[in-house]
C-alpha cells in the first residue's frame, strides 16, 4: 500500500496516493511496524495542502525517529519542517529545526542530495539573519558534500549561493568564481528545476556587480525552461529580477 501510494503520487493521483498511504498507515500500526511509519507519516505531510496538517504529520515521524535513533532519515525531517515553518513565515521555527538537521548532518557526515540541498537553503536562511560566518560554514559543506556525490543540481546550488554571500561580504572576485562555477556545474546537468535556481542566482550576482546584459540573458533563459518543464512560480522568481 505505501508503494502503491508513492506510485499514485507520482502519476499526479494525490487523492489515491492519500488513501493508500493512510491505509499503510493503519496497517503499520496494527502490526507495530515502527521502522516504516516515519516514511509513510513524512509522505502523508507532504500531501497536506494545510500546512498544520503537515507539521502534525512531521512531528509524530520526529518522535519516531528520534526514539528509533534513525538519525539519516530523521534530519531530513527536520529540513523538512523548517521549510514548512519558513513557508509559512515563522523564522524562529525555521532556524530551530534547519539548526537541528545541520547538526545532525555534521555529527554523523551524512551524505545525500536532499540533504545538501537542504544545506543550502539553511544557509539562504543564515544569510536572511546576517549569521553571515555560519552561512558560510554551512554552504562549504553543502557544496562538499554536492562535490562528493558528483551532482551538479546540488553543487551549482551550493555555488551560486556561496557567489552572492561572497559579494554581500565584499569579496568581487571570489563572488565572480562560485558564479561562473555554478553556472558551468548547472550547465553540466542539473535538474531543471536546479538549473533555474542557480541560474536566478548567477543573474542576481551579475546585477549586483552591475552587469544587467547577461543578467537578462540567464533570466530569459530560465524563464523558457520554467515554461516547458511547467512551474510558472520559477518564471515568477525570474520575472522579480527582470522588473
């Protein structure tokens, strides 16, 4: 059934995907199958239009977790649920469960793309609040990790946020070497949606450095590759920095 419910959810059914799960979910339980109930509770989260709903599901996979000691598992649901408070505007949140997955991370050298990727928007955050030192820590072992596993969508996104904290640090031309690399690691192949995150940040660093031609050209480009993998909020983030 929980495989079942994955496949539904890949096949864009999320009321089927709903039922299957919540159907595991019961079967898990009855069967006292603690191992598997922490994936199936984060799937369930993850369907939640209402965020609540969706820390409600996070929290209850946490206490499993944390009582299995599934540490791997568990500090991406911490990530998890500091996007969701971050989401939804409560940064102090954000900052407590983004901190608890970073230190997990480094404790036990976890090594995964989600993870890293994670990573790096706890540093987006870091830099948010001008912890600007930890920022930097943070997104060296994002993108070491990204180095590691060979993944560009992780590594040129790790680098295009490292390009613009060196430039809010007044480092130019170490600002200038993450960014060209995050653009020849998100030209490498990076997942689409990756690609353009990389690239609006690429093209955030050329306007800052004041250079608006080939701030525009990345911005049109990630603008046509939004509009054909469908996610029209990348266009809109593209679209803030064309304004």
């Amino acid at each position: 059934m929980f495989n079942l419910g994955s496949t539904f959810r890949q096949l864009g059914q999320p009321d089927s995907a709903v039922l299957n799960y919540n159907q595991a979910l019961e079967a898990a339980k009855r069967i006292d199958f603690k191992e598997i109930l922490p994936y199936i509770l984060e799937n369930l989260a993850n369907m939640q239009i209402n965020q609540e709903e969706g820390i409600s599901y996070l929290l209850e996979a946490i206490a499993i977790d944390e009582a299995l000691g599934n540490n791997n598992h568990l500090a991406g649901l911490y990530e998890n649920l500091g996007t969701i408070y971050g989401n939804m505007g409560d940064t102090l949140q954000e900052g407590r469960y983004r901190e608890q997955s970073w230190q997990l991370v480094r404790t036990h050298q976890f090594v995964n793309r989600e993870l890293a990727i994670g990573l790096s928007d706890y540093g987006v955050y870091l830099i948010e609040v001008s912890r600007l030192e930890t920022a930097r820590e943070v997104l060296d072992y994002a993108l070491d990790m990204g180095k590691k596993m060979q993944d560009p969508s992780s590594t040129s996104y790790a680098l295009s946020i490292l390009g613009l904290l060196s430039l809010r640090q007044g480092a130019k031309e170490q600002g200038m070497g993450y960014l060209s690399e995050a653009e020849a690691q998100a030209r490498a192949g990076a997942d689409p949606g990756y690609f353009i995150y990389s690239l609006i940040n690429v093209a955030d660093g050329y306007i800052q450095l004041g250079q608006p031609q080939p701030a525009i050209g990345l911005l049109l480009e990630c603008q046509r590759t939004a509009d054909q993998i469908g996610l029209p909020h990348l266009r809109g983030d593209a679209a803030k920095l064309l304004a």
